[in-house]
C-alpha cells in the first residue's frame, strides 16, 4: 500500500481484536444534506501519533475503550443468540486501491477475518459480526441460511447509524444489529442513537429483514424504491444528482446508481474511505438490468472517487473464488476458498474499461475478480 498511512493503532489482544484508526473521518462538513455534488474535504494532515487510536474519529466521544483495551471483545461479541464475532481476525490482507483512483488513502482497514463460507453448517453462526474499527461493522450472513449469503454494513456517526441492507431472510439481523448498537452505546456510555436502514437496491435478498426494523424506537426504514430513496436523502434530480448525509462527524455520499436495479445506491464513506457498491460490482457476477444506465454509473463512481481517498471498494455478495475468473456455481451452498470481500479502486477502473468497450451491448466477460453478466 502506499499513500499516507495516519494512524494505525493496532492492539493486538488477548481476543486479538484488532482496531484500526480510521483518519479518513476528518470533519468534512456537517450539513445533513447538501448540493448537488459531493464535496469532499480533502483530508486533513496525517500528524496523529501512531499509537494514538483516536485519530480518526475524534468526533466521537470516545474510541480508547477500543483502542486500548479491545480485549473485551468489541461489540457485537454477545450480540444474540445466532451471532457470533470474530476475535481472531486473521486472513487475507488485501492492498488497496489508492493508486488507481486517486487522492490520499491515510488509514484503511487491512485486516479481514475468514468469513463464514457454509461449510461448517451447524457450527457456524447465521450472522457474523465484524469490527472493522471502532465505529464500522460488516455482518454476514451465513451460506447454511441462505446461498446468497449477503453482507450488511453498520456505519456509525454521533448522532446516528446507518444500516445498510438487511439480509436474505430466515435469521434475526434486527436483533443482531441491536445487540450490537448496543455494545455501541455502553462503550460511549449513551442511552440512545437514532437508527437509519437503508437498501443497497430492492432486490429480496438485500431487504428482506427491513420488517424486523419497522416500529422500533429511534429507527426508520427508508422504503427501496426510487422516490422513497430519493425523498429520504433529498435528491431532486435522480439518478445524476449525488447528496451528502451526515451521521454526525461522518459524512457519507449517496450515489444513485442503477443499472443493476432501478433504485440502487452507492455510498461512499468518508469515515473509512470506502465505496460500497452493493450488488453493482462485488467479487462475482455482475447481473446487469439496463446496460445504458449500468454503464453511465460505473462511470459516475470511477468520476467520483477520483478526488477522494479510497481505500475499498465492498459489495454485498461473493460469488468468485480464489482462482481467477472462477466463480462458484449460482446457487452453491458451501463456498470453499472465497475470494476475499474487499475489491479496489483497480477493480473499479477495470470494470469501466470493460463495459465502456462494449459499445452498449453487454457481453459476457470474466476477468480475474469479477464475471460481467448480462
Ligand atoms: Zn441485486
């Protein structure tokens, strides 16, 4: 990797949680939502010490119960009955994508656990919780509960959450996702935060748990299709114009992107220096809806994170395994040696060269991480 690295406040653990020091979560801008652009603070100096764990998220009251004393497993670890979380976070370090994409990456998370793959059902959770750092959770839910085995994103900010996907269906993601907000709080010592689940796109095995949410205290369900996704977030102009939400010292920008599915976001995450793609581009096969549009979004995303630094880009499936251009058979209920979650901004890059050269008619096409599929 290169780019600056700010901080990396690694506490290696008794549990051997490991906490990465985001520094991307800089103070870009506070308005909930705003303009027609996405503007991105440029990302403020990388003085902060090494070993101070709360170089990133100094908006947030605190981050040294994690940084210094992870031990205790981080949250989610008693986060219900089908959860589990890892504490030995070992696996596939993956290089980023700062060289392809452009801007400054300064921190990004780099360690990733064996996820959870189907083949040890009976013994392995529904959903597995991972800390990414302090304030970011990936969950995933288990092949053995469904062969789509989708991943869900927890973005915290101060003053809320944002959930992002709810699951195939068949385990209990809302009681999960709680017990881990509320490890959250009793880290920061808060009594509430307000809850936001939004949908990658609308397709059944991204929003199925979105029912679990409904009526619950500090929360709200954005509906999936397009006017309720726009409404929410305050887009005027869908699907070219991009909004900034403020979780509270995070900002993230929601990027409509369909082609996948007509109301498809991306979210691009100041706080990690993440894009999340959804089912748009993952290591698998991109399905593709409407090829014009498809083609228009993935050029939108290599445009907008162009200026920003990018650390990941994470989708919501893996469908391809560790051998290049191989994808597990659809519908695979056990995925053995998985292609990591975690693509790049090189990835990204390809796939606009990819699509763009096929002069509005999609074909087949393997590449090494990912099949385009029309
Ligand atoms: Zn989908």
């Amino acid at each position: 990797m290169h780019g600056t690295v700010c901080t990396l406040g690694l506490s290696l653990t008794a549990a051997a949680a490991l906490v990465l020091a985001g520094c991307g979560d800089d103070g870009g801008g506070t308005s909930k939502t705003t303009g027609t652009t996405s503007t991105s603070t440029a990302p403020s100096n990388a003085a902060d010490s090494l070993d101070a764990p709360e170089g990133g998220n100094d908006d947030l009251p605190n981050t040294d119960a994690d940084g210094t004393a992870a031990s205790s497993g981080g949250p989610g670890s008693t986060a219900g009955s089908t959860a589990a979380t890892d504490t030995a976070d070992t696996g596939s370090d993956t290089d980023t994508g700062d060289d392809t994409t452009g801007g400054k990456v300064e921190a990004c998370a780099d360690t990733w656990p064996e996820w959870i793959n189907g083949t040890a059902c009976g013994d392995e959770p529904a959903l597995q919780v991972h800390q990414v750092s302090p304030d970011t959770v990936i969950v995933r839910q288990s092949l053995c509960t469904n062969f789509e085995a989708p991943f869900i994103y927890m973005l915290f900010g101060t003053d809320r959450v944002l959930i992002e996907d709810t699951g195939a269906g068949g385990v209990q993601i809302a009681e999960t996702v709680n017990g881990v907000i509320d490890q959250w709080l009793a880290r920061r010592g808060r009594k509430s935060i307000d809850v936001v689940v939004v949908n990658s796109h609308a397709h059944g095995d991204h929003v199925q748990g979105n029912a679990q949410f409904q009526g619950l205290p500090s929360t709200e369900v954005v509906g999936t299709g397009v006017n309720a996704v726009s409404d929410f977030f305050g887009i005027d102009t869908w699907p070219t114009q991009t909004v900034q939400y403020d979780l509270g010292g995070r900002i993230v920008d929601i990027i409509p992107i369909p082609g996948h599915q007509s109301s498809h976001i991306a979210i691009y995450d100041h706080g990690e220096n993440w894009l999340l793609t959804g089912d748009t581009l993952y290591p698998g096969r991109l399905y593709i809806d409407d090829f014009a549009q498809y083609v228009e979004s993935i050029n939108k995303l290599v445009d907008h994170v162009e200026p920003l630094p990018l650390c990941q880009v994470m989708g919501t499936h893996i469908e391809m395994t560790n051998t290049p251009g191989d994808d597990f058979p659809f519908g695979a209920p056990t995925h053995p040696d998985e292609h990591p979650l975690q693509l790049t901004g090189a990835h990204l890059t390809e796939l606009r060269d990819a699509v763009n050269a096929m002069g509005g008619n999609a074909v087949y096409e393997e590449h090494d991480d990912f099949i385009i599929f029309p």
